[in-house]
C-alpha cells in the first residue's frame, strides 16, 4: 500500500466543484489500494465563515469513509478585499508549514492550484524533503484573475507569475484539467512530464425518462456558484424572457444582488431556489428543459466541470463561455453554444430552439455520449500506473 497526500483550499462539506474534484480523486486512489490522507482548512467556502460545527477549533483531524482528513485553522474571508483575501490564503499558508513541520509526509503529494501561493508554501517546503510532488492545476492563475479584471499587470501580478513559474517548475507532474493548460505549461517548460486530468463527476444516474418537452416556454436552469466569474447576476438583466423561465440554484457572491434584481423586477419570469445538497440537486434539475453554463469572459484555459456533470444526467448544455469547453459541447453535440458575452446571439438560439426537439431521446443521446466520453474511473485507472511509476 503506498501513501498519498492530498492538500487543497476546498474541501467537503463545502460546496462546489473544487471540492468534489478533489473528494472523488481522493476517494478514487483508496478505493485502488492508496492510504490517503488529505489537508485542507477549515470548512469557510463560499461564505467566508467557519463552518459553526467547526468554530472555536484551531484544527480538527477525523477518518471520513476511510480518508484521515487534517483541517487546518484559516482565517476565513470572501470579502473583496483584496488585502484580506491575500491575509486569509497567508493564514493557511502558515497552518501548512506547521502541518509540515510536526507531522510525517508521505513521499507522494498531490497539490491543487490554484490558489498559487497555497501551491507555492506547498512545493517549497516538500521539494526541500524530497517529496514526489503531483500539481492539479485547475486554472491558470494569474493570468485568469487578469482575465476576470481582479488583476492588473503591475509588480505584484509579475510577481504572481514568478510565483506561478516556481511551482510549474519544481512540481514532478503536472496534471492539467485541460488542453490549454497543458499547452501553457508546456511552453514554459517544455521538459515537464504533463497529463491531462479533467474533472469528470463520479456518479451514476438512471436513463433518463418520462420527459416531457415544453409546450410553450422554456425552463432554463443554471445551478452552480454565483460569482464574479459566472456572471449570473449580468445574465439576469440580459435575457429575454418572452420565451423562457429562468430558475436559479446555488450561491456565492452574487447571490444578494440577484435576489435584489428579482424583487425589483416582479414581472420577470425568474425564479431563485436557493442552494441545496448535490444529490437532490440532480434529481431536482432533470425536470429542467436546458441548463446554462455561462461565463462573463472567456478564460483561457478554464472547462466549467458541469458541462461533464449535466451531460451525464441528461441535460441538453447551453454553453455561454467559449474556448475548450465550445469545442466539446460542439464535437459532441451536447447542445448549442455562444460566444461569452454575446447576448443578442444568446437570446436569438434561445428563441430559435425547437421545443419539440426537447425530448427523452434527443436527452438519452446526450447521456449516453457522456457515460462515454466523460468517465472518471477509466481515467483515473490510466493515472494511477504512473504515479505509482513516480
């Protein structure tokens, strides 16, 4: 039995996919023999407060389905501050070294970045005990948060792309959650050993029955988190609701501001459901016609995980972000896509979408290609001969 070591900023029972991905990967490599162990803070995310049943806690350790799970103190923050997100990710940074100094490291450790400089007191500090170090790049950070207007080039980005290069550089694999990823890192070292590890869902479902397509408006649905990225709130204000619904599900820092545009705005058909636990969620969102997957900005690099988890219940994907994730929804045939920003366009294949065309099978189609395409244990049976190779 070989160990491993997990360490990321999310982490079940919070929300989201940056948990999930590493709960299923961590899950995945104890159900094929690994002893793991995972490290992250405690429970904050999104709402920039600990957990109650965690509060009053400067760490709590526990075995959840198998897993030894380290929660470390963070000081909690979402705020928009930058100055106080910089002072929560240090916070945490200082509960790792800690962790590093007075437990024993496996030799293998998987790190999620981002947040870079989480990544960075990681990789610095296991180089230094020889750790075989795995980096689960997820976003290329910083150049996203300049994409999303959270950065500007000036002395602390470049230092952000130092940062971004030291851990590129000293990390043993890479694991990149898409092609442009890779693509980028690539580029900046061309020697490093690459693998492309998208962040499928672990789950099953039913096929997909007793459907019935719309009769006159459609039911589009978007579920996820509600922040400066998704740009739900935006959404909201650019729709044309003469032939949809828009229900909304999930939370983050966009939520009061949607809630206050649909007090405000009465006549229009949109509807808030508040957030709720994911295995209701995939029963609760089948009833849906079309689900939304937007993005305010293109962000090189980024392939929203729902397009793999909503095609695998079904859904028809309406893809409003472009890049990596346009070119599978496309090749796929998945559902229609637009290019982010482009509202005019968005309302026009809304109105143009044949409610007919919204049936069980054109929705058994879409699963059954998913199942497929998009199947985390056959992927991660062909990673796991070569971390064990490492």
């Amino acid at each position: 039995m070989k160990d491993i070591l997990f360490i990321t900023n999310y982490y079940p029972p919070e929300k989201g996919a940056a948990s999930n991905r590493i709960f299923h990967m961590a899950e995945g490599f104890q159900q094929r023999g690994f002893k793991v162990s995972v490290v992250c803070p405690l429970p904050n995310y999104p709402t920039g407060k600990i957990y109650p049943e965690y509060r009053n806690a400067f760490k709590r350790s526990s075995n959840e389905k198998g897993l030894l799970i380290y929660r470390l103190w963070i000081y909690a923050s979402n705020s928009k501050n930058k100055f106080l997100r910089l002072i929560s990710m240090l916070s945490y940074s200082f509960s790792l070294v800690l962790f590093f100094l007075f437990h024993k490291i496996p030799e293998t450790v998987v790190v999620q970045s981002p947040p870079l400089l989480v990544a960075f007191t990681s990789v610095f500090f296991l180089k230094s005990k020889k750790r075989k170090i795995l980096l689960n790049v997820s976003d290329l950070w910083p150049s996203a948060g300049l994409e999303l207007g959270a950065f500007k080039k000036n002395r602390s980005y470049r230092l952000l792309e130092k940062i971004e290069r030291y851990n590129y550089n000293n990390a043993d694999m890479i694991l990149g959650q898409s092609q442009e990823i890779l693509e980028v890192i690539s580029s900046i070292n061309a020697n490093k050993q690459l693998v492309l590890y998208r962040n499928y869902p672990d789950f099953k479902t039913d096929i997909v029955l007793d459907y019935h397509p719309p009769k006159n408006k459609i039911k589009l649905v978007y579920a996820g988190l509600l922040g400066i990225a998704q740009g739900v709130h935006t959404l909201c204000k650019h729709l044309n609701y003469d032939h949809i619904e828009f229900h909304i599900y999930g939370s983050g820092s966009e939520k009061e501001a949607i809630e206050s545009y649909i007090e405000s705005h009465p006549d229009l058909a949109i509807l808030y459901h508040g957030e709720i636990e994911r295995d209701a969620l995939h029963e609760v969102i089948k009833q849906y016609d079309v689900t939304i997957i937007p993005l305010l900005n293109r962000i090189y690099g980024s392939v929203p995980s729902k397009i793999f988890e909503f095609s695998k219940l079904g859904l028809p994907l309406l893809y409003f972000g472009g890049g990596e994730g346009e070119t599978i929804v496309n090749d796929l045939k998945l559902g229609w896509s637009v290019p982010p920003g482009n509202y005019d366009v968005l309302n026009k294949v809304l109105s143009e979408i044949n409610l007919s065309s919204l049936n069980s099978n054109f929705r058994d189609q879409i699963k059954s290609k998913a199942d497929r395409q998009f199947d985390f244990n056959t992927q991660l049976d062909e990673l796991i001969p070569v971390i064990r190779d490492l």
